[in-house]
C-alpha cells in the first residue's frame, strides 16, 4: 500500500466535502481524520516514527501547511484513543476543535465524561478548554465517578464539585460570608454550573418565620431534573456541629412549607472554607452535604 498517497486522498477528499457540504463538515472532518489517523498508525510500525514528519513535509507542499507533523500526530492519536472500545465513538455534534482538547488527556473515564457534558451542555471548544483547566472531573466525589463508568443513577448532589471554585480577589482569612455571598450572586451562573446540571436561583436572604423569630437562608436554589429545593449556608470557616443544626432545621421548614406533594425532599449543602467529613459521617440527616470553596483570581 502506498500510505502517502492514501493519506493525500483522504485529506483531499474532505476539503472538497466540506466546500460542497459546509452543514455536515464536522462528520466529514472526523471521519477522515480518523482514517487517516489508522493510516499513519499503520505506516509507522512499519517504516518508524520518523515517515509522519517525512509525510508531513510533502503534504504541506501538495495540500497546504495546515498538515504538519504537529496536526499529522493529532490525527494518529485521535485514531489510537477512538479505536478504544471504552470511547464514547467520535459525535459529529462536536467539532475537531473540541477533540484537540481532548487529546492530552489520559484517562479515558474522564474523556467519556467531558465528551458528554460537551454534547448535552451544547459547549464551545473554548467552555470545554475552561472546564478542563479547572479541573473539572479530578473535583467530582470518587462514588460519583464510580456512577459514572458503571452508569448507575446520579443523584443531585452528585456533580458538586470539591473545591467549588468561585472567582474573586478577595483575601479569604479576612471577610465574612456575606462577602463571599456577593461573589457568589455577581458570578451566579458559574456558581450553579460549579453545583451541577439543573440548577435555578430562587433567593438569597431567603425569609422564614419558626415561632415569633425570622431566619434567613443564605441562598435557597431549585434543582429542575431533581426536581427538589436546594438550601445552602455559607461559612468562611470550618464547618461546625451546629451548621448542621442550623441546616437541618431549614431543610425541615422548606419541605413543611414551600415543597409540594409532587416534589422530591429538600437537601441542604453547606458551603465551607474547612470540611469536617468526620463530622459529616457522624451525621444521621442523609439530606446534608458539604464541600468547600477556592477564590480564583479574575
């Protein structure tokens, strides 16, 4: 088999598809990277490593400089990972683009898991970029990744990241929660995305009346897939037995008297500088969580 010239086909071939049919270039540009990828994967082992760069050089003058040895080492990996049965096969939905991102990665559950947010969350290859950097899947829970490979039932709580990043620049050791709530409203869409999939603002400062005393919920969310009420408390410290207290009682107040019949029970999720799992273990309420918090610089 002449490898150059099957590869030069192939290439070729998918710039004049995507000039006819530009509404289906993402199919067409995966598809043929993909076969060029096993193309240069099998001409490797048998003339060695150094035929990519030699092909490379050639293509650049034949087709154009895009095809350099750098974008020729893309494609062979984006066969060898797609030749992994494990891989969710390549969706025409995404772009090469978002797959370059993808590339670097090593572990194949956490390519599944970006490869699907990118697909139901409609993200552009810069918002995937952004989740990777953040490190997005390292701060999902163990048991939730565990879920994931095994495509068990996901819980609500089960997408909350651990740190939540939030951006600002405020010193942590020096302000208070509703500092830290503020940052939290002015960057409230990345705070909700930070909690996981579903999830609406009802109000912060949440009035309740228990007796002749007012309360009030730091911040109250609804979760529409769960199809529950989310309570979060704030604490730029470490977490303490009576934030449980506190948390449980609202928790309470909400499913007696805002949770309707045909919703799911309240949760409450304490926001925290410090976890304290030891404590969290120890409590019987299955309805709390905790997570802590980092402050990224904008």
């Amino acid at each position: 088999m002449n490898y150059y010239n099957e590869i030069k086909k192939e290439l070729i071939n998918n710039e004049i598809y995507k000039k006819a049919k530009d509404y289906s270039k993402n199919k067409s540009d995966l598809m043929h990277y993909y076969n060029v990828g096993k193309l240069l994967n099998d001409a490797g082992k048998k003339y060695g490593e150094g035929i990519i760069t030699q092909y490379a050089v050639k293509l650049e003058k034949d087709i154009g400089k895009k095809y350099n040895t750098s974008t020729l080492l893309k494609m062979k990996k984006f066969y060898i990972l797609f030749s992994n049965e494990n891989v969710a096969p390549p969706a025409p939905v995404l772009t090469w683009s978002h797959y370059i991102e993808l590339l670097p990665i090593k572990d194949i559950n956490e390519i599944n898991y970006y490869i699907d947010i990118s697909i139901k969350q409609n993200l552009s290859r810069n918002k995937l970029r952004d989740r990777i950097r953040n490190k997005e899947y390292q701060r999902l829970d163990d048991n939730t990744k565990n879920k994931l490979i095994k495509h068990e039932e996901i819980l609500v709580t089960d997408f909350i990241k651990n740190p939540i990043i939030i951006n600002g620049n405020l010193d942590i050791n020096k302000f208070k929660e509703k500092y830290l709530k503020e940052l939290i409203l002015n960057d409230l869409d990345n705070f909700l995305k930070e909690l996981g999939n579903g999830f609406m603002y009802v109000g912060n400062e949440y009035e309740i009346k228990i007796g002749k005393r007012f309360h009030y919920i730091d911040i109250l969310l609804y979760n529409i897939i769960h199809n529950c009420y989310i309570v979060v408390e704030l604490k730029t410290r470490e977490i303490k037995k009576q934030d449980i207290g506190q948390i449980e009682i609202y928790i309470n107040y909400i499913n007696k008297h805002l949770k309707t019949i045909n919703q799911d029970n309240t949760i409450g999720i304490i926001l925290c500088k410090k976890d304290n799992k030891l404590l969290l273990e120890y409590c019987s309420d299955q309805r709390i969580f905790s997570t802590t918090f980092i402050l990224q610089n904008i």
